[in-house]
C-alpha cells in the first residue's frame, strides 16, 4: 500500500528555495516520484512549437501528507481493522482514506 497517492494534500519539505512549504495536490504517483499540481514548473522546448511549461517530477522523501484533521504535515501510518487496511495520520490518529 502506498503511503502517499494522488488526491492527497502535500507539503514539500525539501528542494528548490522557492517551493520549499508551500502546498499543492498530487496529480499523480510514478516510480518513487510525485507530479504536484502547480509546483516545480518547468519549459520544455517543442519544435516548432515554442515553449510548454509543465510540471516536473518530485522525489517522493521530499514531500509529506498534510492531515484533513489537525492540518499538519505528518507521517503515515498503517492499520488494520476488519482485514482492510488504511492509512493513518501519526500526530493525531484520524484516517486519512475515505
């Protein structure tokens, strides 16, 4: 199970000064990375074309999931209740899965 998926509300804790705290939404979760929507902004030259900006990938370890509940940047957890398994914020125990 993974412990960051997209929908989830981030934090960046680490990397480029200028997104270094601020929030945003994942878009999507590939291979250890995540695509947060609106951060880490980037032009990409297309021939003929001109230029695209997109978001760009960030290491997964950079970033943490802001609790609904208590709305700090937290851990994740992992419990088991009734053989399905869900994910838990660590400061104040609320479900961060609906």
């Amino acid at each position: 199970m993974r412990k960051i998926k997209s929908g989830d509300t981030v934090m960046i804790m680490r990397g480029r000064y200028q997104e270094k705290g601020k929030t945003g939404v994942v878009e999507r979760v590939e291979d250890q990375r995540v695509y947060v929507k609106w951060m880490r902004i980037v032009k990409k030259a297309l021939k003929g074309k001109g230029f695209v900006e997109k978001e760009a990938p960030i290491d997964i370890s950079n970033v943490m999931v802001v609790c609904p509940s208590c709305k700090k940047p937290t851990r994740v957890g992992i419990e088991q209740k009734d053989g399905k398994r869900y994910r838990v914020c660590k400061k104040c125990g609320a479900k961060l899965d609906k």
